[in-house]
C-alpha cells in the first residue's frame, strides 16, 4: 500500500473515533511496536538504492507526523467531549464551595517577624539540635553540675547525659566551637521544660537566642541593638530600659523592660501600673563561656541575648492567655 492511500486511510479512521478506547486502538494500529508505521521503517532497510531509501524514508516521515496531527486532534477532541458530557450533569447556578484560604500560625507570624529584624540588621540564623548534651545545655555555658540557676530549669531528662534543652543558648556554643569572630548570630527554636501549663507556662515553647562577638563590643551595642528591635517588633517609638539581673552565661545581665505598649507607659492594669512590661534577658557573655570554647576573653567581648517568642506574641497582640496559641481554636486564629 502506498503512503497517499495510508495517509486517506489514516484520515478515514480519524473520523470515526469517538471515544478513548477507539484512540488507543488506532494509535496501536499505526503508532506501536508491531504498528504499520514501525513496520514501513523496518522494510527500510531493505532497500538497497540510496536515492530510494532517502526519498521512502522522507516519505513515511511525513506519514508519521500526519498521523500524530490527527492523533493530537482527536485527542483534544475527545477530552473537550468528555469535559461537556460532565458539565450536563453539573448544576452551575449552584452556589460554589467557600474554599478558605489557609494562613501561618500567629507564633510562627512573630518568629518570622523576628528573624526579619534582625536579617535586615546583618545577624545569621543558625539551628541546632532539640535534643542537647548537659554539656552544651549547661556546662560549657558556665553552669557547674552544682549551681544553683540549674533548678530554674525544669529539665526533662532522657538520660544522665541527654536531655531536651531549656533555652537555644547551647547553639552558641556549637557556633563558636566551629567559628572564629566576628559573629552575629541569632538562634530560633523550639525549647522544653517541664512546667505545667496555665496562662503564661508551657512545657513546649520558643525562644530566640541572639549573640555577637567581636573585639571591643561593648554594653552599649547591646542596648542599641534591643533597643531598634523594640521599635521594629512593636511599631512604636517605645523606651526601653534594663534592670540589674543575674544569668550564669552573662556578666553582667539584666533584664529588658519595654514601655508598655497598651499605656505607652502612663500605667494600666496590663502593666500593673508601672508603665513597663518585661521581654527578654541580655548581658555581655562572661569570660567562662569564652575560655569553654577556646576564645580569648582578653582579646574578644560579646553580647547574648534571649526573648520568649510566645511573650513577644503575647505583648504585640494584646494576648492574655499562653494557650490559646496552642489550643487551636479558629475563633482565635483567623484574627491573626
């Protein structure tokens, strides 16, 4: 058979496809393994002149892409068909489903919103495992087996050398392990204590750790740094002020008061009348946290930091309950 007499062939069956299983058969018929157009290819070489081999190979070339033109029509054509037979059986003047979009949870929000700031002021994020040694946990940040801040963290303990880490402050411990200075680095992370839960306590919660180190840091760039995160996290021109504290890894500390962001400082039962609300601790790193990880307390100073992102949230939203975050309640989720 001829290639003109395939090709009206071809398009006489073309015709008389209507339906998925008459496409496949006519794509097997010509297009398969055993199909006539493998079959014309194979006959090929049997040719001996050159001239005529080119000119039949040409020839069923053009019979192969016709075939796939009508094959490529057919098919459009069957799958528009099938598209209006299942809009028969659809009532479109139905209402249609309220699909609601999904958002981020409001902690991870102010996670986000943290890492931000401090990106957009050249600080590194760096993670580390939620599984700590009481090495790094401890230790090596300057609490001896017998201090007494241990018992401010509740621990819950795997074994005698494993637990589940109080704070993210062991991430800057790895860091410097591995990193020489300068750094500027800040730490985001899930943390765990065994505390029961009521409206300000959870045995799971987030912290974000932050740290610089580099010659000559002083107080100072502390409280210029806290102080610029205060006004980006909050959106307001609000003070900050630090209060004399005590952290083992820190010397000295002090706690981080912001002016209240309900009163802007005036006083109200938020803040129970003081006009300030708490949100982190921070101090210059002490010298034994340096000599753990090989520094020179001599030659390098730095600053470290942490803030409860669950307290932040809490601040920034007017939130009074620790809980609701975790309870999962729409009602209160989709204000955020």
């Amino acid at each position: 058979m001829d290639i003109s007499t395939l090709k009206e062939q071809l398009r006489n069956e073309a015709e008389q496809i209507n339906n998925e299983i008459d496409l496949k058969n006519f794509a097997s018929k010509y297009r398969g393994n055993n199909g006539i157009i493998s079959k014309l290819f194979q006959e090929l070489k049997n040719l001996k002149n050159k001239e005529e081999k080119k000119q039949k190979g040409k020839e069923i070339n053009d019979l192969k892409q016709y075939f796939e033109e009508l094959y490529t029509e057919k098919e459009k054509f069957l799958i528009e068909k099938i598209k209006q037979e299942e809009l028969k059986n659809i009532d479109v003047t139905f209402p249609a489903y309220n699909i609601k979009k999904g958002k981020l949870h409001p902690l991870t929000q102010v996670m986000e919103e943290i890492k931000s700031i401090f990106l957009r002021m050249g600080f590194s994020i760096a993670e580390g495992p939620d599984i700590e040694t009481d090495y790094y946990n401890f230790e090596a940040l300057n609490f001896p087996i017998d201090h007494p801040a241990r018992d401010m963290h509740d621990t819950f303990k795997i074994d005698d050398k494993n637990l589940l880490r109080t704070h993210t402050s062991p991430i800057q411990v790895r860091v410097m392990e591995k990193q020489k200075p300068p750094l500027k680095i800040i730490a985001p992370g899930r943390v765990f204590r065994r505390d029961a839960v009521d409206a300000s306590h959870s045995p799971v919660f987030h912290q974000v750790e932050g740290f610089m180190v580099d010659k000559n840091i002083r107080f100072s760039d502390l409280k210029g740094v806290l102080d610029l995160f205060t006004k980006e996290i909050f959106g307001k021109d609000l003070k900050t002020r630090f209060r004399p504290s005590f952290f083992p890894f820190t010397e000295p500390s002090a706690e981080v008061d912001v002016q209240c962001v309900n009163c802007m400082g005036k006083g109200c039962p938020v803040c129970k009348q003081t006009g300030w609300l708490e949100i982190l601790g921070a101090g210059m790193i002490h010298p034994n946290v340096f000599r753990a990880v090989k520094y020179d307390p001599e030659k390098w100073t730095g600053f470290a930091f942490g803030m409860g992102v669950e307290r932040i949230a809490m601040l920034k939203y007017g939130i009074d309950d620790l809980r609701l975050f975790y309870e999962n309640d729409l009602r209160f989720l989709d204000q955020f």
